[in-house]
C-alpha cells in the first residue's frame, strides 16, 4: 500500500453553545448557491493572478494555510503560477460557506488544494486552505483527475434528503470506523468509493498491494476491517463545516494523530503484517474531505490530504450547529 500515512483521511461532535474566534456557526442566507459560487470562482481568479486585492476580502480576514495563518499575499498567494482544469465547487448558503477541490501550479509543479470560504454580506471572512504539494516528487498526488465524479452533482429527490444533522452523523461515523478498526461502526454503500489527493484509494486493482483483504483493490469496510488504519490513534477535531442537503453532501477538517507506536497489524486471513516504516513515527495529517450520502449510506468520498508535525494544533475552532 503506497504512502500508508497518506493513505486514510478521518473523526463525537462539537455541538456550539456560543461561536469564538473561527467557528462556522449556522446564519441566515445572505447569498444564494450561485453567489457562493460566483465569491469562489472571484477569489480563484485573484488567487490565479497573485492579486488579493481583486478577490472579494473582508477587512478583517483570517486565512490559514496548512494550519499556519496567512495574511493575504503570503504563502500560496506568492508562488501560485496558474489554474489547473480540475475544479469541484459546493456550496451551503445555510452556513454562508463554499468548498473547492482546485488543481493548480506552484512554481509550475502541479499540487491541489481544497479551499473553504465563509461568506457574510457578501464578503470573504474566513479562507482555509490545505494544499498537497510536490505532484511528480510525491507518489501519492495526481493533481488533474477529472471529471467530478457524476455522484457528487446529482441532485437528491426531495423525498430521499435527509436533513442536516442526520448527515452529519452518518459521516461521522466513518471516522468512528476508522478509530475502532470497525466497519460496522459506519454505513457504507456496497458501491462506495475514496478519492485521496486524486488518487482512487478503494475498488482500484492499479495501485498494487495484491488481492488481500487490505489492498486498494478492496472496499472502503473491508480495508477497515483489515486492520490497515489501525496505526490511526485519534481523529481530533472533527470539523463539519458545510452542508448541501440539495446533493446529500457533508463537507469538513479533520485532523489524524498518529502515535506511531504501532508496528505490526494482523490482517485476517493474512495474519501479521508490519506496518511500513512512514506509519512508525509520530506525524499528524490534516484533510479536508467531502462526503455524499445515498440511501443512508456514504457512498462516495473526496479528500485532500496533507502531512504536519506531530500534535499541530489547529487554528480554528468548534463544528456546524445541530
């Protein structure tokens, strides 16, 4: 398995009794999908040219990048050299937020980025940004991996939507999944798929690993069930920051703490299995990662990904409101 600390992104709920400094709090629709839309596609075509001061900024912006805070014109404002063809917008006029997956350059070399704005009167108050670098360096990036999958964009009938708080639960427990090394701790549809960092990580015979339960050619439970991400010691905070009911969509932050302690797993039918020497240190992974629900059930699932030091904490704060 390629990369395995990159390989799983994932994560009890934060309920807010009030909303600090960063948190997404649920407001009144003050810009429709389109205009959500129309801030991300302004704000990509500033973040192109390398001129905040064309993207729609509010005075008092905060902006991070990979965890650190950014003013505007720093970090990926200053070495971005284009756009690339990949782009998965989604948006949640409840919470006045929009999402991206953006394939772009930096410095030529092709990286991708998930990219969250929140939105009030019209103005841009928070940009999260978490970008995975270094496309041809990295095994595990594929910038341009286009088309969206047709999932994503198909709207639900209304009599098959679930309702915020319903969606958000059934999220989570992929991320209670994945910390017990247990399955059944999620739903998962019989069809579903994971996209890390472009790259299908489920149902994908190409990447290798053989035809054992925990290779990529197998499922999202059954690699659960495996074992693989048992080198996962803790999914803190679990960030759920936007919500499209229209799509059964559920887009969040999530931050993965790996100990490092574990150094074998026993995958059944196999027995043990040594975890490669990347799992075997301290490091966190941060992801941004984008769920759709069908009949219940996760059924698809897009994820950028990016490794920190061990224990970076994040700077924003609390989960949408249930």
């Amino acid at each position: 398995m390629a990369r395995i600390y990159r390989v799983a992104p994932w994560l009890a709920l934060l309920l807010l009794a009030a909303a600090p400094q960063g948190v997404v709090a649920q407001a009144p629709a003050q810009c429709d999908q389109d205009c959500l839309n129309d801030i991300m596609q302004r704000y990509l075509d500033a973040l192109a040219k390398r001129a905040p001061a064309d993207a729609p900024l509010a005075a008092d912006v905060v902006a991070t990048e990979n965890e650190q805070l950014v003013a505007p014109g720093d970090g990926l404002w200053g070495t971005i050299t284009g756009l690339g063809s990949y782009r998965h917008v989604f948006a949640d006029p409840t919470a006045g937020s929009v999402g991206a997956f953006v394939a772009l350059k930096e410095q030529g070399v092709g990286a991708l980025a998930t990219i969250r704005l929140q939105v009030t009167d019209r103005r841009i108050t928070q940009v999260e940004t978490i970008i995975a670098r270094g496309e041809g360096t990295s095994p595990f990036l594929r910038s341009e991996y286009g088309p969206v999958k047709p999932a994503f964009q198909e709207i639900v009938p209304s009599a098959k939507r679930l309702g915020r708080s319903d969606l958000i639960r059934i999220t989570d427990g992929y991320f209670n999944a994945i910390e017990q090394s247990r399955s059944s701790a999620a739903r998962f549809h019989k069809d579903c798929n994971r996209t890390e960092n472009g790259i299908q990580t489920t149902n994908n015979p190409q990447l290798g690993g053989g035809s054992g339960e925990a290779s990529p050619a197998r499922g999202c439970a059954s690699q659960i069930d495996a074992g693989v991400f048992s080198y996962i010691t803790q999914i803190s905070p679990r960030r759920y920051l936007l919500v499209d009911e229209s799509r059964n969509l559920v887009f969040g932050v999530f931050m993965f703490r790996h100990e490092g302690r574990l150094t074998e797993v026993n995958v059944p039918g196999r027995g043990k299995v040594e975890m490669i020497p990347a799992a075997k240190r301290p490091f966190n992974v941060v992801v941004g990662e984008l769920f759709r629900i069908e009949d219940g059930q996760i059924r698809e699932i897009e994820a950028v990904m990016t490794e920190l030091p061990y224990r970076t904490p994040t700077h924003w704060k609390g989960t949408l409101g249930q």
